[in-house]
C-alpha cells in the first residue's frame, strides 16, 4: 500500500525547503558566526564583505573547491559570488569550510566586483580537522578555539584591500599545494 506521499511529495517539499527564509539565512548565520570569531575592528570598519556559508574542497594530487555566496556592502545585500579553486601538487582528502572576505574601501569592493577576480597563488601546507579554527589566509594570521566558543580573536590585517577568514566545518585534508581562488560576481537587480 502506497502512503500516498511518493516521489512527487518528497520533490515538492525537498524544493520548498531549498526556497524557504531558513536556507537563505544561511549567509546572515555565517556572517554571525565569523562576527564571534574575527576583530570587531575589522567588521565595523570593512566596506562591506563576500560571505560564503559551505565551500566544498577535495583532492588527490590535483584538487579543488567551489562555493557560492553573498555580498554585503555596508549590510545590503548587493550581488551574488561564486568561488572556485584549482590546486596541483601534494593533497589527499577532502573538507568543508566557510570563508568570509572583507572588503576594506569601495576600491577593493570595486576590484573584486568588476567580473571576474582572481587571488593569486600562494603556497600552503595545511592539516585541518573539524575544529572552530580561523584562519587569516591572506595575511597568515590566525587563532583557534577547540570548543567552539567565541573566545578566539583574529586580528587580521588587509592584503590589497582585503582580509579572507576561514573556519573549518569539517573534513580532513593535507595539503602542499599551489593555486588560487578565482571569483565571479553579480550584482543582483
């Protein structure tokens, strides 16, 4: 006997979950849980920031990450961004992570809304567990905190105008590797 829900019911409320208020809410939660972790300083002070809830990232030899986020300036919701990495060299796993990038003046929101911006190669050498660890990625910066409070600050500094933060949300993944992150931007209508 059928319960009369089937397939077409689990698509119809898969589809309403996708659309409802929670799933977007997803970028202001991460936002507020970068804002426990990073410098007051920097959140108060930033042009605005790209936040990006869930980056998915796995490798073996060569590897990558994609994401898609938000953009704020000044807490208006002003495009969408999507976020995708290419990496070659040692790495073997696979993690998820949320990555948050400030934006120091209207010319860093400016450079990295104009299309297409790319951060450069960098090498790293990371081993990175389900921990509430940040990291500031582009000014090698960082801090810890092994119970999940707020008690770790990051104080980051601007490189070219921009502060990236990540947290691990879980995943393991070991890595030598060079690459970058490339960004595409749209502003929304």
């Amino acid at each position: 006997m059928r319960n009369g829900f089937g397939l077409r019911g689990t698509l119809v409320l898969f589809a309403a979950l996708m659309s409802s208020s929670a799933w977007a809410d997803s970028f202001v939660d991460t936002a507020e849980l970068f804002r426990g972790v990073v410098s007051k300083k920097i959140f108060d002070n930033a042009y605005g920031y790209a936040v990006f809830p869930n980056i998915g990232k796995g490798g073996v030899g060569i590897g990558g990450a994609r994401g898609k986020g938000r953009v704020y300036v000044k807490g208006v919701h002003v495009g969408d961004t999507t976020m995708t990495q290419l990496t070659v060299g040692f790495q073997l796993g696979g993690q998820a992570f949320s990555q948050i990038i400030f934006f120091k003046d209207e010319r860093a929101f400016a450079e990295f809304a104009s299309g297409n911006f790319e951060f450069g190669a960098q090498a790293a050498a990371i081993a990175i567990t389900a921990s509430a660890s940040a990291a500031a990625t582009t000014t090698g910066t960082t801090a810890g905190a092994s119970d999940g409070n707020s008690d770790a600050r990051v104080y980051g500094d601007y490189y070219k105008g921009m502060a990236t933060f990540t947290i691990a949300k879980g995943g393991l993944m070991y890595e030598a590797t060079l690459g970058g992150q490339k960004f595409h931007y749209k502003a929304v209508k």
